[in-house]
C-alpha cells in the first residue's frame, strides 16, 4: 500500500500547489517557481493530474458528484474521455459498494482521510479488485474530496495465493503429525504379531500348530505389506505433479480385477464390468488406477456372504468431459454414525477390519488432487455405492 499512499501525497501536493498558485500571485510565482508563471504552473500539475496512472478524482462531498477527472478513470469506467465523467454521481458508478463508499467518504469529512477495498465490474477487464483512498482539501473556501483508485488485482492474487499455501502448509503439518504418530502403530501391529508367533513356534513341538502359525505370520506381513504399498500411494499424491496422459479403462480395469485375485472371497462374487466410452479420456493413469484398486477391494472386502447373489458392480461412463465412475455393491454396508468419517486417515468402520486404515483417505486426495468430485450412499445391511466424477483433459488428446 505505500505506493498508493506515495501516489496520494504527491497528487494532494500538486493540488495544494496550484491553490496557493491561484491565491499568492506573483510573489509565490517568484518563491517557488522561478521565471514560470502561475499559468504555466497550473497547467504543468494538471497535466500530472491527467497522466497520472491511478484512478484521480475531485469530488464535491455535497452530492458525490465527480468534478474532475483523469484519463485512468476514464479507462476504469469505460469512457472515451474523463470529461464524460465530469458531474456523475460517484456512488453511482459503483451501486454494489455505494452504502461503503458513502460511508467511507463521510469519514474522509471527518477525520481528513479514509480507504477501503472492494471488487469492481470494469468494463475493459471484468472483475478487479480495487483501494479506494478519500482525502479532505481546501480549494479556496471550499472543502473538497480528492479520490485516488488503485487496482490491486495482482497484490489481492498473491495474497490469496500466499494464504491457500499457508492453509495447504498447515494441512501437510498436521497430516504429517497423525501420519506420524498412526502410522508407527499400523506398522508395529503386524510386526508385534509375527516375532509373538516366531515365539511360539521357537517352542511349539505340534507340526500342525506350525502351520497355523505360519498362516497368521503369512497374513501379519500381507497386512504389513498393504500399509507400506498405501503410503506409497499417499506419498506419490502428495508429492508429484498430476501426470496426463489418455487411459483404457477396460484394460484399467481388467489390471485391478487380476491384482486382487488373491482375495479369497472374491471366488463367492459376481463382479459386473460395463465401459461407455464416447471419447478418449485423459487424465493421471496412476491415480486413476488407485481409485479404482481401493474402491473395488474395499466393496469385495466388505462382502455379505448372507446375501443371495454378493455382487460388485462398476460402471464406468466416459463423456467428452468427465469420466463418472460408479462402485455399486449388495454388501455390509456403512452405519450411519460412520460415514461423515469414513475418509478421515486410519479410520476403521468395523473391528474386524483387514484394511491400512487409509484407502479411502488417498482416494479422497486423489480425486481432490484431480480436481474431481466423490460421493457415497451406504445403508448398514443392504450395500455401498461410491460415485466418482473425474475432468477429462481433451487438449492432452
């Protein structure tokens, strides 16, 4: 701001020079300006008046009414000449802020200055943000308003691009903490469980409590493995750019199908398949793949086994636009009190959960990260349907 504040002290000096110019005649003439007459003078600010880049205005405070005005005003409110602008009301021109103009004008009566911030609708520009400075000054026996507009568009653009990467710095501080602290006891779970085990069998004679053992370890480092490869999922996210490139997603799909076979539920459900393409669609392979491998393992996982047919259905339908994703499954289903915390890192709806805690958190921040949308219906008993919107990105076409 001190250069709006520079900008409004040099053009008050200027004014305040060519009022004693008008009152102190040829003595001032001789004191201040050399050989220059007080003509000369006068049309030497008046052309710094004109030129001037910020917005310059003499307000009467009776009625607002504009009663000079510089070429920057004339651009800022679309005029061909800022003498068009000589005798319209100044609340006029901004009907949206004229309750604060006013209000801010009255305060430059009272106290000598005053300023404020707002958006304007510019003609030549759209919308831009604007600081309107009002200050009080004695023209002869009359008070006037000098007005000085500045545009701050690009100052308000990197305040608020400085402020999302401080709320985003203190997001990744606090993530990191709980990251931190949960996942020191993800990790440590499994490997208390397998040395308990190595125990047992160190002192086990039974060679068919060894192969119990030996199955409860086989699942203690799968559960071991699965957290390391979802924090490489979380870290990849976080750290590197989105990546574009165009995306089969019945070969996607056929992938992540193949990947979870070692499931051994899946065996027991029907899992229906149906692609709609009427484009190519583009967008992160990687984290589309994610989305895809945590959604549907999440549904096979969470099967009912006392439903008639346990099905999983996805549905992917790809548009010029967007690619919706559908997993839709007959399953356990989501109490209620559970799912405004569903996507929240390590949390666990059931008990008995065999999950990292994380999958649906990374698929939230992928689908953020891709600029998408999700939404999820669940009723406990009758079955989950997760819905995914994911931007295309036909200029990588």
């Amino acid at each position: 701001m001190s250069g709006v504040v520079f900008a409004i002290t040099f053009a008050f000096s200027n004014l305040i020079k060519i009022v004693k110019l008008g009152h102190s005649g040829k003595k001032e003439l001789n004191q201040n300006s050399g050989d220059k007459s007080p003509a000369e003078e006068t049309e030497r600010y008046k052309i710094l008046f004109q030129k001037a880049p910020l917005v310059q205005l003499l307000v009467n405070p009776c009625n607002n009414t504009i009663l000079d005005a510089n070429r920057a005003a004339a651009n800022l409110y679309g005029r061909e000449d800022a003498a068009l602008l000589i005798g319209q009301d100044l609340l006029g021109l901004h009907p949206a802020q004229a309750g604060l103009m006013k209000e801010s004008l009255k305060e430059a009566l009272r106290q000598g200055e005053s300023h404020f911030s707002f958006t304007f609708q510019s003609t030549a520009n759209g919308p831009v943000d604007l600081a309107l400075f009002a200050g009080k000054i004695a023209l002869g026996k009359n008070e006037l308003l000098f007005v000085n507009i500045q545009d701050i568009s690009e100052t308000k653009k990197a305040e608020r691009i400085l402020t999302q990467k401080n709320n985003e710095l203190q997001k990744t501080k606090a993530e990191l903490d709980h990251f931190v602290y949960s996942t020191s006891h993800e990790l440590r779970a499994p490997l208390v469980s397998v040395l308990g085990l190595i125990n047992l069998l160190e002192t086990e004679t039974n060679e068919n409590e060894h192969v119990t053992y030996v199955r409860l370890m086989k699942e203690s480092i799968s559960k071991l493995d699965l957290i390391i490869h979802d924090i490489i999922d979380y870290s990849r996210n976080a750290r590197f750019e989105v990546n574009v490139s165009p995306i089969d997603f019945d070969f996607l799909l056929e992938k992540t199908i193949n990947n979870l076979q070692y499931l051994p539920q899946i065996q027991k459900i029907d899992l229906r398949l149906k692609v709609s393409n009427t484009g190519i669609f583009c967008s992160d392979k990687r984290r589309v793949e994610v989305i895809l491998s945590n959604l549907i393992s999440n549904s096979l996982k969470f099967f009912n086994p006392e439903a008639d047919q346990p099905y999983v259905e996805i549905l992917v339908q790809v548009s010029p636009h967007q690619a919706i994703i559908r997993v839709a499954d007959n399953g356990r289903g989501i109490p209620e009190a559970h799912l405004p915390r569903i996507f929240e890192m390590f949390f666990r709806g059931y008990e008995q959960s065999t999950g990292s805690g994380i999958g649906l958190y990374i698929v939230k921040e992928i689908v953020e990260k891709l600029n998408g949308h999700m939404q999820v219906e669940s009723t406990e008993g009758q079955g989950s349907v997760f819905t995914v919107n994911i931007p295309n990105h036909p200029q990588s076409n």
